[in-house]
C-alpha cells in the first residue's frame, strides 16, 4: 500500500493533463480510503472541481468515493443521496459492479440509520445480483457490519425456499469464517496469483476497473515516462 501511495504520488507531480490528473487524483483517494486514511480523502473532496464535466465512468467512481467517505463518517443521509442517482445510473448504462457495489453501500447506510427492513430489502438485491457471478471478495472487503445483515438476509431467503441464493449465502459466511481464522495466503503468493490470473484471464471474481489499474500502476512500476503514458491509456 505504502509502495502505490508513492508511486502515485509520483504520478500526480508527472501528470499535466487536467482530466489525468483528476483521475489519478481519484485513484489516490480510494487507496486513502482502502487504508482508513479519512483526512486524505477529505482533502481530495475539499478541492474537488465540479464533477459534471467528467467522463460518466469517472464520475460514477469519483461518487462512489464520496460516497464511501460518507459512510464512514457517519453522513449516512449524505450517502444514501449519492447513491441512489449513482443505481439509477449505473443500472441504465449496464455497469453491473458499480450497480452492486451501490446496492452494497445503500444496505449499509440503510444499517447505520437503524432501518434494517431497507437494508435488508438492499442487501437481498445486492445477494440476487451477485449469485450467478459467484462474487466473494466484494462482500467481505465490507466487514463485520455487512455479515451481520447477510445473515439476517439468509433467515428470509431459507424461508421462500430460493435454495440456489441459499448456497451462495453460505458460501460466504464459509470465506467470512476463513479470514476470521486466519486461514489465508501470503500476500506474496495472492500478488502472484492476481498477476498470473489477469494475464490469462482466470479471475475467479472480476477486478473492478480502479482495481486493475492500480494493478497495472504497481506492475509498470512508472519508472519512465513510457511507462506512465501506457498506464493511463488503459
């Protein structure tokens, strides 16, 4: 982590393009948000140019940001707003992980208000989006609160008989059991697996699309010029 806060820090000082930078900025501000680094983030939106010039994927992600800021410092109200354009959005263009990870955040914010019938009612769409894909990863990045809601979610969907959606439940609290456990790989050895995956195309679960440029950032090392102008053309 301390490695690609560097290397973008790097990047940011190299980058005169106003859109690159703005882009490089984001993915600056998701790393602080990926290590709890709450005032960094905060100081990205400080003087954040209005988004409404932006790309709309940039866009999207930029909200999902301050949306995840939101969250964390308990505007759940704020969050919500940001969220419920972003599905709207996101549904409409068929950007299906934006979608889910929106769906994901809602039942949050829904939890924190102390609405658990709307974050459950959140969380269910969330779980029915995310079975057929066999998605994993992106629920336990979200911790104990979200588990929490999982199980009270897996209590009504036993009860409707949707046994397919009941499997993939559990399949999860199983991977929530095994990180409480301990029992995972190195992270040297998940690196390896990650870069092996992207290059043949293997992915058990999809990368979203910040995540693989960051992979490709550390991976291209931006140690020259060329290799900066080949991470941001992807």
């Amino acid at each position: 982590m301390a490695q690609a806060k560097g290397l973008l820090g790097a990047l940011v000082l190299g980058t005169k393009t106003p859109d690159l930078l703005s882009e490089v900025l984001a993915v600056q501000a998701w790393l602080n948000l990926v290590s709890a680094d709450l005032a960094a983030v905060q100081h990205w939106v400080s003087p954040r140019p209005d988004s409404d010039g932006l790309p709309l994927l940039q866009r999207e992600q930029e909200d999902l940001i301050l949306a995840h800021l939101y969250l964390a410092q308990g505007k759940a109200g704020e969050a919500l707003s940001i969220l419920e354009g972003l599905i709207s959005s996101a549904n409409a263009g068929g950007r299906f992980k934006n979608e889910l990870a929106c769906r994901i955040l809602m039942a949050l914010a829904y939890a924190t208000l102390d609405d658990r019938m709307q974050a459950r009612q959140a969380l269910a769409k969330a779980l029915e989006m995310a079975q057929p894909g066999g998605f994993i990863r992106t629920f336990l990045d979200h911790g104990e609160v979200l588990r929490s809601l999982i199980l009270e979610c897996r209590a009504v969907i036993e009860k409707s008989g949707q046994d397919e959606l009941l499997a993939y439940t559990d399949s999860l609290f199983e991977a929530y059991e095994k990180v409480a456990s301990g029992d995972h790989q190195s992270t040297s050895h998940q690196r390896s697996m990650v870069v092996s995956a992207i290059k043949t195309g293997n992915l058990v679960e999809p990368l979203s699309e910040r995540e693989e440029r960051v992979l490709r950032l550390l991976a291209a090392g931006l140690s020259n010029p060329e290799s900066r102008r080949n991470w941001l053309s992807l």
